[in-house]
C-alpha cells in the first residue's frame, strides 16, 4: 500500500475543501435528529433568528471540517490522523442537518463560507505541525467554546423551532464527546490567552455569519 506523503494529503484536502464549500450538501449518515418533528410557521422576526442561528452553526461546521483536514493533513502519527479523519467524518452529519434546516428556513448558508474554511484548514495546519497533543488540545478546546455556544443557542432559539432545537441539542453532545476523545488522548491545556483569543475569532465569525 502507498505511502501518502504530505502533498498527496494536501491535495486530497484541497479536494475535499471544494466539496464543502461549493458542493451540494453531504448525505447525512446518520438521520436529522429533528425527525419527525412537524415545523411550524412563524413570524418573519423568528423565522429570520432562527436561520441567522442555525447559519452560524453551518459555519461553524465547515470551519470544523477545515481544522479537522489541517490537522489531519500535519499530524504526526498515524494515530492522531486516524482520529482527526473520523471526527471530521462524524461532523458531516452535523453539516448536513444544518444545511438542511436552513432549506426549510427559506434561507442560505454564508456567503463567506470559502474565507471561513480558508482560515480554519491554516489554523488547523499549525496546530497539527506544533505537535500532536498540541494540535489534540486545540481540538479540545475548541469543542468546549463550540459546546458552550450551541448551549447559548439554545436558549436564543425561538421556543416553537423545536426542529432547530432538537439538531442543536444533538450537536451539542457530539461536540462534549469529541472534546472528551481529545482529552483522553493526550490533549496539552492550552494556555488560557490563546483559548482568549480563539473565543474573540470565534464571536467574531459569529457576528458576521449571521448575517452574511
């Protein structure tokens, strides 16, 4: 079996970025957490909130799909690899229900979802060339920040959009095991001004996905 060096894995990133940034959205393996849950019509104010929310959680998706492929592009071992590529697998699922709650929002994803994915892949390239428990301690903290802003979510959701609610409450316990998983691999605490300032790029991308 060949050996794939770090541009052939690089490479088959670049293809996957055009496949989430560009593509049609992924086929969820696992089914929509909303069910059968009937939507409900609301007025245009909620309606409007609860597609800016759910297209920050898009977002958020696809830059996890990015940090995922950069870290997995520059992990050290084979190990971290693995386990970089089998989140990033786990979290299509999460970009496949967000995309298709948007749909049935009347509404889109961001427009700005290439500089997002961009951004992340880079981020996620450096964490990975740090070192693995450097790159697993992103990870990790970067679950714990994702954990506690789809908790802020669910408390801004409007009350009647259980179809949101129910994918965001699914999210959220994906995210914690995700986090967990870094952790009980070795993940290194990163130091507190570095998850400062991953916080501020964070509320920053938030602010303007929901909109844009």
């Amino acid at each position: 079996m060949r050996n794939h060096t770090l541009i052939d894995r690089l490479f088959t990133h670049a293809d996957d970025a055009l496949r989430v940034v560009f593509g049609p959205p992924p086929e969820a393996e696992t089914p929509s957490p909303a069910g059968n849950e009937p939507d409900v019509a609301m007025d245009e104010t909620s309606r409007r909130h609860a597609a800016g929310l759910m297209r920050i959680n898009h977002t958020g998706e696809v830059c996890a799909q990015a940090l995922y492929a950069g870290q997995a592009a520059t992990a050290k071992s084979a190990r971290v690899r693995t386990e970089m590529e089998q989140a990033a697998r786990e979290e299509e699922d999460h970009l496949a229900w967000c995309a298709g709650r948007l749909e049935e929002l009347d509404s889109n994803p961001s427009l700005l979802n290439p500089v997002w994915y961009a951004s992340s892949f880079a981020l996620g390239a450096l964490a990975g060339i740090a070192g693995d428990d450097w790159s697993l301690g992103f990870v990790e903290a970067t679950e714990r920040q994702v954990e506690a802003h789809l908790d802020s979510h669910l408390d801004s959701l409007p009350a009647e959009d259980q179809r949101s609610r129910k994918i965001v409450a699914q999210m959220k316990i994906d995210e914690a095991r995700h986090a967990d998983m870094a952790e009980a691999s070795g993940a290194r605490k990163l130091p507190a001004p570095v998850q400062g300032l991953m916080g501020m790029t964070a509320n920053v991308m938030k602010v303007i996905a929901y909109r844009i």
